[in-house]
C-alpha cells in the first residue's frame, strides 16, 4: 500500500508529503460517496453510467471521475 512506512520517513521527504496527499484524496473521495449516498444507490445491482449520474444528479463525466476513484480504492467495481 501507498501508506507503508509513512512514520518512519523523515517529515521533509517528498515521498512522505506525496502519501499525506494521496490519503487525504482517498478519504475525501470515500466522503463524497457516502455523502451522495453512492454505495446505497449500487446495492440493488448494476447500473450504467448513464444511469448512476442521473441518480447521483451529477454529470456523466463527474460521477463517470467518482466511480472510478471510487474503483481504484477498491470500494466498487467497475466492469
């Protein structure tokens, strides 16, 4: 994972400030999922883009950014 060895790291290195960035998007993109209610919307079945960004109220393009962010965390799966 991205995160391993963090702590042990000097706090001026890049590649620690790179890994603080990195969770700080994870947690904001898992936030934004709860928050549009993403993971409630899923649970019936699959759904077409089309479909999840007009549920979600977002464009295809935004939700189609979610959705994938939200794939490369692992938390949903893209097919």
């Amino acid at each position: 994972m991205w995160w391993t060895g963090l702590s042990e790291l000097p706090p001026n290195e890049a590649q620690a400030l790179h890994a603080l960035g990195l969770g700080f998007m994870a947690s904001r993109t898992l936030h934004v999922a709860i928050e549009l209610r993403l993971f409630t919307h899923l649970a019936p079945g699959l759904h077409t883009l089309p479909q999840m960004a007009q549920t979600l109220q977002l464009t295809e393009r935004a939700a189609g950014r979610l959705l994938y962010a939200c794939a490369a965390l692992g938390l949903v799966r893209a097919t």
